[in-house]
C-alpha cells in the first residue's frame, strides 16, 4: 500500500512541481509523458553508468578464483542473474528456461544474486524450483560484498536478465564490463541501452529464452562477438559525461 500511495500520490505531484525531471532512459522518459502527461520538454534524459569497482575486467587469478567460489557457494559453470527477486524481475520465468537449458547442459547452475528474504521477493521462485527439481541446481549466495561482485560475475557463464520491466538496466553493462555475454529480456529499455551487444529472447516465452542460454553457453563465436560488442557498448556509459550532462540540464533551466 505504501508503494502505490508514493506512485499514485506523492510522485505525480512532485512531477508537476518540478522545474527539471531527470529521467535515465528515453524509455522512461516517455513512460513519464505517457502516464503522467508530463512536458516532455520538461524532461531530460541522462543515462546511468557503471561503478567504478567494475572499470576494467577483473584479471583471471586461480587461487582468487578458488577463494570466491568457495566464499559464495559458486559452481564451475553457471548462468547468473542479479538484482532484486521482485515479480517484474520474470525469475520463476527464468527458472523454467534454466529447466529447458539443463536437459542439453546438466551440468549448468544457476546463480540467483538478491535478497531472496525481501518483503517484494517474488513468492513464486521456490515453486518453481521446487516444480522443476532444480533444488540442487539454483544457487542463492545471498549478500555479496561490493568489491566481489564484479569477480563473481566474470565467473559466470552467461549473464540473463530477464526483466518485464526496467528503466535502464545497470546489470546489463556490469555483465559486459567482466566480458560476460548478456541474454536480455526484448523490452525497449534493455535495447536501449544493450543495443548490438546482448541476444535479446520473448521474456513471455521459456523455449526462447532457453536457446539464448544455450547459443551463449556453447557458441564462441558469439560469446566472442558480444564481448567485442560489449566493450564499444561501454564507450557510452561514463558517470563523467553524465554528470557533464547533468549539468547542462541544470543549466538550461537557471
């Protein structure tokens, strides 16, 4: 109730208020015109960036590797998603394409990274774990330390985000800074941002979703291009241009 008194309320208020609005996307940027009727003159778009801890891929290093494998419970192959566990996030979705993948390779894991005690945390994840006898085969590592994160996830095999919704998708440039090939869901948010440099799978359908994971755990022809890809998609991204144009937004409007 109190998300949607904010969403509802205290958010379209606000909005018309505003002398600037600072959306990270053009997708969300039109989301506020279309269901707030909001000028879009009034909005302007500044993209978000990765963290600092994630420039420049993390150095392969077998006893560092060993150590973080065993620090967050990692198996040797694994498909990895990360994030919160909420509905929109499409994990149970997910879950029933992993089951599809396993058939071909049942020697993949799935690493599922958020809060799986959270008060919005999809409470359809474990039945569908449970439906599908994966209990052995989806990992939760539970909370990472920030400094881990970006070594976790070059450890991975792919990395799926398989959201219905999003404003921008950070993970999405996280995953490619570690040269890790991105399966992502075909929503206008995630093109926007992964452009050429993920596949992109219907997050309505499992058995599209299930041969992405599939083409990026076995393909290294297309493991390689999206790494390439992954790296000129980065060139986009900086904190410092989008404070730069952060700044001209303001700016324009004194």
């Amino acid at each position: 109730w109190s998300d949607r008194f904010f969403l509802s309320l205290l958010i379209p208020r606000s909005l018309r208020r505003a002398a600037l609005i600072i959306a990270p996307s053009q997708f969300t940027k039109d989301e506020i015109v279309k269901y707030y009727g909001i000028d879009p003159q009034k909005i302007a778009v500044v993209p978000n960036a990765i963290g600092e801890e994630f420039l420049g891929i993390v150095p392969e290093d077998p006893t560092r590797d060993r150590a973080i494998r065993e620090k967050y419970h990692l198996p040797e192959q694994f498909v990895i998603a990360v994030g919160t566990l909420q509905p929109r996030k499409n994990i149970p979705f997910l879950i029933e394409a992993f089951a599809a993948l396993r058939k071909r390779l049942p020697d993949m894991r799935l690493v599922l990274v958020g809060n799986r005690d959270a008060h919005h945390t999809d409470k359809r994840i474990n039945h569908a774990i449970a439906i599908h006898a994966l209990k052995n085969a989806v990992v939760f590592p539970g909370f990472i330390e920030q400094q881990d994160l970006p070594h976790v996830i070059r450890l991975a095999t792919v990395f799926a985000l398989p959201s219905l919704y999003e404003g921008f998708g950070i993970p999405m440039l996280e995953a490619m800074s570690q040269g890790v090939p991105v399966a992502a869901a075909d929503i206008p948010s995630l093109r926007e941002v992964g452009g050429e440099a993920a596949l992109y799978f219907d997050p309505a359908s499992v058995a599209s979703c299930a041969e992405k994971l599939y083409t990026l755990s076995i393909d290294q022809k297309e493991r390689q291009a999206l790494r390439s890809a992954g790296k000129e998609r980065l060139m986009h991204y900086s904190w410092k241009k989008s404070a730069a144009d952060l700044l001209e937004a303001y700016v324009g409007i004194i």
